[in-house]
C-alpha cells in the first residue's frame, strides 16, 4: 500500500523555474566509506530522476549548479574525474532527454572545460536546440560574480561604441547580457546538504526567489524529496517589498 505523503503539492501552482545547488556529494560518500567522486557519480543518478520528475510536474525551466568558479581550486583528481562524469552523463541520457523534448542550455564559460566536456555539450545543446519542452539549464564553470561582470563588460562597450549612455542602461538589459539571458528569474532556489548560503550562485537572479534548504544530501534527494520543497515553497507568502 502506498504511504500518503506527509506534504500537500498544488500541482496548479508549480513554480515556473527552479534552480538547485546540488551540494553534500563528498559527505555521502565519506558517509560510506568511498571516494568522493563516487560521490559524483551517485549524484548524477539523483540528477536524473529530478529532471525526469521536473518534466512531469511541469516545471518550464530547471537550472542546477554543476560546478562552480571556485570549484577548480579542488584536487585536480576530482575536478578531471568530475568532467569525466559529465561526459559519461551526457552522452548516456543525450538520447533520452532529447525523445523527452528537454532542452538543454549552459549557463557559464564552458569553453574552459577539456576538449571532450567541450564537445559532448556542444554535442547535447545543438540536439536539443529547437526542443520546446524541459529547459535544462546547467550551470558549469558558473559563478555569479563572473557572469555579473562579463554582462557589465557587454554593456560598457556598448557605451564606449556610442551606441548607449550609461543614463540609459536598465535593469532589463543588465538581465539579458547574462547568461541567464531571456529565462525568466528562478521563483524558488533549493539548496540540499544543510549549507545556508547560496555560493556564488544567480545573485542578481535571486533577488526574489524563495529559498529552501534541506538536510538531504545531493545523492540521497528523490523526486519525493523535491516535491516536498516545492511545496514548502507553495507555502510561502511573496511580498516583493509590498504588504
Ligand atoms: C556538490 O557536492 C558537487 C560539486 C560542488 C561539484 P560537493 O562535492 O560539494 O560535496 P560536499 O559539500 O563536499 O559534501
Ligand atoms: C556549490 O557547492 C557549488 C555546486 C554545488 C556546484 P560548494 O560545495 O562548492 O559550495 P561551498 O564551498 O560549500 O560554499
Ligand atoms: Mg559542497
């Protein structure tokens, strides 16, 4: 008999993006006893089914943190095994994703991963290009501050070139020169592992989001597991600085 779950999901009310900073891989594996890259490779498992359940539930555009700017200051071993991983996942659920219609976007200068990342995602974002379903959006080699001042870069030499002021730059150009450029801002951003903070990740983006941490760690977070923070997200009351 199936157990009722202990949460109440408005399924008429699901957030049009959700963003995730898939944290706590290393300490599950530790928990076990094995490597971290283990760790890795359990958490692109769990990768899978969130977007398998993200596509069913309706949500248009989900956005998670694969790997950040500041990530490349780990050992060089899990960094490269990392990537290794991603090219395995990608290659494997290229296939599916696409038969699911999921399109798949970059946020984050990919460019600087190895050859073989480089290639099996430009590989997966060519595919899936004119997909109209999932917007699957990965951030890699992303980092807010990054991304904050490449668009600043964008928009000073528009101004330089004479073709803007810096009277007339608003915040709606701000939003398009960033990677995210053209999704709409994330209404909830969940965070797994027990971390409460957001780690360089959609500063600019995030200036409204609902945040919801929980405990579970990256590998152990199920599609129930989701559905439980989105519905703790549906409980919230959004203000926007009104009343
Ligand atoms: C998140 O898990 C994955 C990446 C940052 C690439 P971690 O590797 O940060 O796991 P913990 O935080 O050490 O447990
Ligand atoms: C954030 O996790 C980055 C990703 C999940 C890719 P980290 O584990 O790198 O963040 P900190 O170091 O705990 O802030
Ligand atoms: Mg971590």
């Amino acid at each position: 008999m199936a157990t009722k779950p202990s949460y109440r999901l408005d399924l008429k009310r699901i957030p049009q993006h959700v963003a995730i900073v898939m944290d706590g891989n290393g300490r599950w594996a530790k928990k076990r006893g094995l490597p971290r890259l283990s760790g890795h490779n359990a958490g692109m498992e769990a990768l899978k089914e969130i977007v398998k359940r993200s596509d069913t539930l309706g949500v248009k555009y989900l956005t998670v943190y694969a790997f950040s700017t500041e990530n490349w200051k780990r050992p060089q071993e899990e960094v490269g095994g990392i990537f290794k991983l991603l090219v395995i996942y990608m290659k494997r659920e290229l296939a599916e994703l696409h038969a699911n219609n999921v399109k798949v976007r970059i946020l984050g200068d990919y460019s600087k991963l190895p050859a073989d990342s480089v290639a099996a995602l430009e590989t997966a974002i060519e595919k899936t290009g004119d997909n109209t379903g999932l917007n699957f959006n990965i951030a890699l080699n992303y980092g807010s501050r990054d991304e904050i001042m490449r668009a600043v870069r964008l928009l000073a030499a528009e101004c330089c070139q004479g073709r803007k002021t810096p009277d007339q730059l608003t915040e709606e150009m701000m939003s398009r020169a960033l990677y995210t450029g053209g999704i709409p801002d994330p209404e909830v951003i969940i965070r797994t592992s027990g971390e409460l903070r957001l780690s360089n990740f959609l500063l600019w983006q995030s200036a409204y989001s609902e945040l919801v941490f929980t405990d579970v760690l990256w590998p152990d977070f199920t599609p129930e597991e989701y559905e439980r923070c989105i519905a703790e997200f549906q409980g919230r009351k959004r203000r926007y600085g009104g009343v």
